[in-house]
C-alpha cells in the first residue's frame, strides 16, 4: 500500500481514537496509550502537508518513512487487540501491555531522531509511491518451516509435514488466484457479487448457490479479499462456516458479537436473544457498514435466525440451495467452468503447469477434462490423481468416468461417483486412511494427534509411516494441512497442526463407507448431529456391528438414550457432542478391543462426564483424548489401564483433582509415554507422583494459567524426551532436579512470564538439543553451566538475553541462537 494511501485512509487518526478509548479502558496500557497519543497528534499537521506535496523524497528517507507507515498500521492493529481484549484473561492483556510500551518506545525514537533529522527537513519532498501492502502476519506464517532441523530432516516424518504444507499453501494460493482470473466467465461472476453487496440499498441477504464442488466458498473468499469490498465496508467483514448441524443460538451469539462488538455476557449456553434487544443496542451506534458471509448454509430453518436485519449490514449466504426470494434479495447461480477454463485449472494439477507437455495425447486429456463437467473441485482432485502416471492408467480413468452419469444440481451423487476414482486408485493403507477422515464432523479441524493416533492403531503402522500418508492424501489435495502460526520444528506438538477436508471429500468418504449392510461397515458413522442415534443402528442391534471405527455426534446424552450395541471389533470410538453433561455409552463395556477413545464437546462450557466406570472395562485401551471436559477425582479410579501410552487433556476444567496428595499415576497408567494437558484451567501443580511414571517421555503443560508448580522430584523421570512448558505465566521458577533429565533433547520455557532464571543444574542435560525461552522477560542473566552442553544445537531468545547467549554460543560447536519474532493468537478457539 503506498504511505499517500496509508495516511489518505486516516489510519494515523483511527488510531489515535482507539488510543483514547484504551486511556478509558486499560490500566495497563494507560501510560503508553497517552504518550502516542501526544506524539502522533504532532505529527497529524505533517501528515497533511505531506499529503499535498508532488515531489518524491530521496530513497533513504523513503525508506525510513516506509517503515513508520507500517509501524503505525501495526499500531492500529495492537491497539484493537487491546480493545478487544477480554478482562478475564490477564497473561494476554500483559504480554498486549509490553508490546504497547515496545511500540511507544519505537515511535518516541523515530520522532526525536529520524523523523527530525530527515523527513521534517524537507517535509515538501514527500510524496508516498510505494506499491506494496504490509500485512506482518501473513508474511510471518510464510516463513514458517515446520518440521524442518538445521539438515533440513525431521522427526518422525516432520521434514515431510513441512514440506507438504508448503506445497499445499502454494497450489491453494495457485488455485484461488488462478479461480478467480480464469477467464471472462469468472471474472462476470466476481463482478456480479460485488454489484450486489455494493449497491445503493443499505442492507439486504445476497446468495451464491452452486452445486457442492463448483468454487462457491472460493468465490466467497475472493470477494473478502477483494480491495473494493474491503474498502466499501471499511474492513468489517465477518466469514462463518455454518455447516449441516450448527448450534444455531451459539452461533447467532457469535455473529452478533462479531458484527456489533458487544459481548453478550448474560446470555448463557443456548439461551435465546431477543431481536428487539438485539435492534436497540444497534441502534445505539453508529450503522457502520458490514458485511457478514454465511457459508455452507443447508436449511431455510438455520439461516432465518441468522439474518440480522440492522441498517448498514448486507449478508452473503453461500448454499447448495436457492433460498427462496421471500429470504434472498438476488442471488448468483455460480456457472461451472468453461472448456478452457477447466483445461488450464486440470492441467496445473496433472502437470504442473497451465498447458499440455509436448508429446502427451492431447486428445486423451480432453477427454478426462470433459469427464469433469467444468466442477473446480473435480478438476483438481481428478487432475491430482493422475500425475505422473502412464498413458495406459489414464485411459483406463477415462473409461471408468465415461460410466457415469452427467453431473448436474439434481445428481451431486454422480459427481461423488467420479470423485470415487481418484480414491479406488490409491493403495489401500492410504484408501483407508482416507476413508477415516469421514469419522469427523463437518467443517471442524482434526487434531493432526488424533489422526495420526487412529491411523497407527487402525493399520498396524508407526507414526512416520502414517506421516508419509498424510502427506499423499496432501499432494494428491484429498485434505489440508492446516498449521497454527507457532508451530514450526521438528519438537513440535502435533495438536498445533491440524487436518480439514472440503464437505464433498467427507461426503465422497462416508459414501464409500456405507456401500456395505450396515452390521458390516468398517465404519459406523453418524453423518451429521443428531438428538439421538440413527434408527438404521437400532434396527440392526440384535446382530453385532463388525465396524472397527464407531463416530457418533449427539447433543446432551442421558443413560435411557443409547441402547445396547455388540462391537468386537471397534478399535477407535469417537464421540463428539456439544453439552454441559454426557453420559458416557454403555456399549464401551462390550469393545475389549478398544485402543483409542475421542472425546471432544464442542459446547461452549465445559461438559462432566457420567457413567466413568466403563473405563474399568477398557483393557487394551492405548490413547485418550479429552477436550472440554470436566475432570475430576481421578484418585477415585481404582482399575489401572495397563495398556494407555497417551492421555491428551485440552481446554479441560481440572477442578483441582490434580492438586490431591493421593494421586498414584504410576499405579493408574504404568505405561504411560505421553502426557499432555493444553488451555487447562483450575490446576495448581502436577501430583509428585508424576515422577514415577518413568516410561514417560514427553510432557507438555502448555498455555495452563493456573499452573505455579513443577514437582521437585522432575528429575526422577529418566526416560524424558521433550518438556514443554509453553505460556504458563504463574511458574516462578524450574525445580533444580530438571539437571537429572539425562534424556531430555527439547526444553520449551517460552512465553512463562513470571520465570526468572534457568537453574544451574541444567548444564547437566548433555543430550539437550534444543532450549526455546522467547518471551520470557524476568529472565536478565544465565547460568554459567551452559557451556556445558555440548549437544545444543539451536536456542530461540529475546534480544535481553541473546548477546550472553552468542558468549555461549562461541564456546558450543554447532550452537544456532536465533531472535524469534513473538506470535500469538486465540482464533483457532473458534474453529
């Protein structure tokens, strides 16, 4: 974005109106929000003379302005944080507080020093022409490698991960860019939505309809993109996915948060808001213009409680159906891609470029493109499948898609048949592999932990085999890989990397499941959420169900709502639901080949489990996964399970069971490898008795408040890998012990605010490889002992510490010290 434009869109003055309302709102950052206030006024007189000169300052000087112009749009963007920032979480609103003085520090030094000693000077040379936009975040998630080492290996198949995300950033980059620049035919289509979002009327709901696969949601991205409409609604646009069974009151609770900035704090869980409340506290604002997108809508019954009819805010719902005009003020049929369109979209993904390569059977080619019907989706995942492969293999596809029916909106079961080609081609480990995705809800991201966890004791592979697989279904664009800005090395925690699929891959999965008799399905799916179990299971109850993966989605369960189910051979059972109580499923007594349970509450609170007793049967259990659920009176647990290597607790309530003395986690888990707890709440320490879980070879407390406490006996656990004590701002210090941890290759201490040294015992870790203390500022000097550890690869710091470490670094052969920018976000909370 050229400066004449950065300040011509007033971002100088916006700011400073946020400043004044952080003055009102944040003690913490009082102080700092007054001085820039000052300092910025002075310079708003510059700014207009600027903005009416016509000659070009020389390019030092543009450069030193250029920086300024993004120092302040990086301002503006912090200052909202800070607004926006909640009460209730004091560790965010501290680190938001040292990054305002950061910021006050920055723009007081370049308004004594640079901004007085060159641009004030000659102030009439200024003219801003610089053609580029400064959006720090993005440029930052590009730089990310994840799993990649200093060789450019990784672990467990880490390297390949990273690889993979990068190329499937790049073809999804390719593919939008290239969508929407196509040819006439798209780009009338983009045309025609942003004519009707920025029409004279100052409100209305505007449809994108489309088949499932044609680019609708692309379509709608684009237009959120576009400079025009971002323009026209002054950046207030909000995208939600609304999916086949939303929680409608939660998720009108959100948009109107979202869209008014008001946080509805007296409405609880699924309690009804009333329009009339809703109008008034609009109407005590100014009706700034918004735009709100309403994507993947399935039923007239969902979308009419999310259409707010407030002055100011248009609304795009992008559906397979074509509401009806009642609802919809105009709609966009979304046309299928014409024949050179779809030529040039199945080439990139066949050959890797726009066009056929010399010597290939043009003809043939046609042939597939045209099997295609113009579908985006088709084109791709078709065009994936068949890179690389011979000509034979390709005449074989083509034989096999010219059974199918045509494709058009009345047969999507036609377009899943064609799909089905690109999966019946891949082996059959991957098939599988593909097909377990189905056992997911729609629109949510799959923790790359489980996943990975699921297909290990589903397919009798280990964990780098089942990495390469994630890999393929990637490059052959079956699924996306989807990485939290953080993540990035080969010591990463899978659950900072996550899976998604488009709704018509899910579809294709779950289709090709349920081809068998429902009692001989290799997977017992529940399609979508439902207030009880699919009447085809209760049916079939009296024969047992030979489903190895068992997927159920409910609301608030109760004993009298499951009935009996006979499952020998379930080895992964999901369950998924969104409420504040859940009684565990009976049939849990009756898989003694159970080896991975899934528990995830997709609610806003936490959910207390009943019927816990079940786990007493669960003999060859190996992984659990808990999320948002209520912990409690774990002591109470008095069979052990011999067999559990994982437990991953996230966004639990713990209600202190982890604080009781008499806790025997060796006794409960003796072979337990991995420990993970994630955004917990309601914990103090960890039981001592952690420390005797001595096959235990990776701990991770991440991101838990609560937690001031490390067990001194830490050293105790000799088989420790990887110690990840990741953004707990209350731990004051690490236990002495941590020098016994003869194994330990990863040490991560980042973002602990309230720590204050690393102990001296830590020279002791000779196998330690990796040390990642960014953000941790009470931390001002280090131990000699460093020197010590001559397995230290890589460190990542703050700039207090980093010049005592390049002393350490001189006398560690092969020591890497790096300054990482700071990263954090809690968006992925909403997904």
């Amino acid at each position: 974005m050229a400066v004449t434009d950065f300040f011509a869109g007033e971002i100088a003055t916006e700011l400073i109106k946020y400043l004044l309302s952080i003055v009102k709102k944040s003690t913490l950052c009082r102080s700092s929000a007054e001085n820039l206030i000052t300092n910025i006024n002075g310079l708003l007189p510059i700014i207009q003379e600027i903005k009416q000169t016509g000659v070009e300052l020389p390019q030092i000087r543009q450069n030193q302005i250029d920086d300024f112009s993004k120092l302040l749009r990086d301002g503006y963007e912090l200052a909202g944080k800070v607004l926006h920032s909640g009460r209730w979480n004091m560790y965010r609103n501290l680190q938001l507080a040292r990054k305002m003085e950061r910021l006050e520090k920055r723009v007081t030094r370049f308004m004594q020093v640079t901004m007085q000693a060159h641009v004030l000077a000659d102030v009439h040379h200024v003219r801003f022409n610089m053609e580029q936009r400064f959006d720090v975040l993005e440029h930052r998630l590009k730089a990310i490698k994840i799993g990649v080492d200093d060789s450019g290996g990784g672990a467990s198949g880490g390297g390949c991960l990273g690889e993979a995300v990068k190329r499937m950033e790049e073809d999804e980059k390719w593919f939008e860019d290239s969508f929407v620049n196509l040819g006439a035919g798209i780009e009338l289509g983009k045309t025609k939505v942003k004519a009707m979002l920025m029409g004279e009327q100052d409100r209305g709901v505007f449809e994108i309809c489309g088949i499932g696969g044609s680019g609708k949601t692309t379509l709608a991205k684009e237009i959120c993109k576009d400079d025009q409409v971002k323009s026209y609604f002054k950046d207030r646009i909000f995208f939600f996915t609304v999916s086949q069974s939303p929680n409608v009151e939660h998720l009108r609770k959100m948009i109107w948060e979202k869209i008014s900035g008001c946080n509805l704090h007296g409405y609880g869980y699924g309690e009804m808001l009333p329009q009339w409340n809703l109008q008034y506290q609009w109407n005590m604002k100014s009706a700034s213009p918004v735009l709100l997108i309403l994507d993947d809508v399935w039923s007239l019954s969902v979308l009419e409680p999310l259409i707010f009819k407030i002055p100011g805010c248009k609304i795009l719902v992008v559906s397979r159906i074509k509401f009806p005009p009642s609802i919809i003020d105009c709609i966009y049929d979304l046309e299928l891609l014409r024949e050179d369109e779809a030529m040039s979209l199945f080439c990139h993904f066949a050959f890797g470029h726009n066009s056929f390569p010399r010597g290939f059977n043009q003809k043939l080619v046609k042939e597939v493109v045209d099997e295609c019907e113009g579908l985006p989706l088709a084109l791709k995942v078709i065009g994936s499948s068949l890179k690389g492969k011979p000509e034979m293999f390709w005449t074989s596809a083509k034989n096999r898609l010219s059974r199918s029916q045509p494709v058009c909106e009345s047969h999507e079961l036609q377009l899943l048949e064609r799909m089905k080609l690109s999966i019946d081609c891949l082996p059959e480990k991957v098939r599988e592999c593909f097909l377990d995705l189905g056992a997911f809800p729609e629109d949510k991201r799959i923790p790359l932990d489980v996943l990975i966890n699921m297909w290990v004791e589903l397919h009798d592979i280990d964990e780098e085999e089942a990495f390469h697989i994630l890999v393929d279904l990637s490059d052959k664009n079956l699924l996306n890989l989807v990485k939290d800005a953080r993540a990035g090395d080969m010591y990463t925690s899978y659950y900072e990397i996550s899976v998604s699929q488009h709704d018509v891959l899910r579809d294709l999965a779950i289709h090709m499941s349920n081809h068998d008799e429902v009692n001989q399905r290799r997977r017992l799916v529940m399609p979508r959420r439902d207030t009880r179990l699919p009447k085809e299971w209760e049916r079939n109850v009296d024969e047992p169900f030979h489903a190895r993966v068992i997927s159920v989605h409910t609301d608030q369960m109760g004993e009298m709502d499951w009935f009996r189910m006979d499952c020998p051979k379930a080895e992964v059972v999901i369950l998924n639901f969104a409420s504040s109580e859940y009684f565990l499923p009976p049939f849990l007594e009756n898989i003694p080949k159970l080896r991975a349970l899934i528990i995830i509450n997709y609610s806003a609170s936490n959910a207390v489990l009943h019927n816990m007793f079940v786990f007493s049967r669960l003999t060859n259990l190996r992984s659990l996964w808990f999320e948002k659920i209520s912990v409690t009176h774990l002591s109470d647990s008095t069979n052990p399970l011999n067999n559990l290597r994982k437990i991953s607790l996230m966004l639990c309530d713990m209600k202190n069971s982890l604080d009781e003395s008499d806790i025997d986690l060796p006794g409960l888990f003796p072979q337990l490898s991995e420990f993970t707890m994630d955004h917990c709440i309601n914990f103090n320490k960890l039981p001592s008795s952690i420390c005797q879980l001595h096959k235990l070879k990776s701990l991770s407390i991440t991101n838990c408040d609560s937690l001031n406490e490390l067990p001194s006996d830490l050293g105790e656990l000799q088989a420790l890998q990887v110690l990840r004590i990741y953004a707990c701002p209350h731990l004051k210090r690490l236990p002495p012990g941590i020098g016994h941890l003869v194994k330990l290759k990863y040490l991560d201490i980042s973002q602990c605010v309230g720590l204050r040294c690393l102990p001296e015992a830590i020279g002791c870790c000779q196998n330690l490889e990796k040390i990642d203390m960014r953000e941790c500022p009470q931390i001002e000097s280090l131990p000699n002992a460093l020197t010590f550890l001559e397995s230290l690869r890589c460190v990542i710091c703050d700039d207090e510490v980093f010049c005592q470490w390049k002393d350490v670094e001189k006398a560690v052969p092969g020591l890497s010290v790096q300054v990482a920018e700071e990263c954090f976000t809690l968006d992925w909370l909403s997904q």
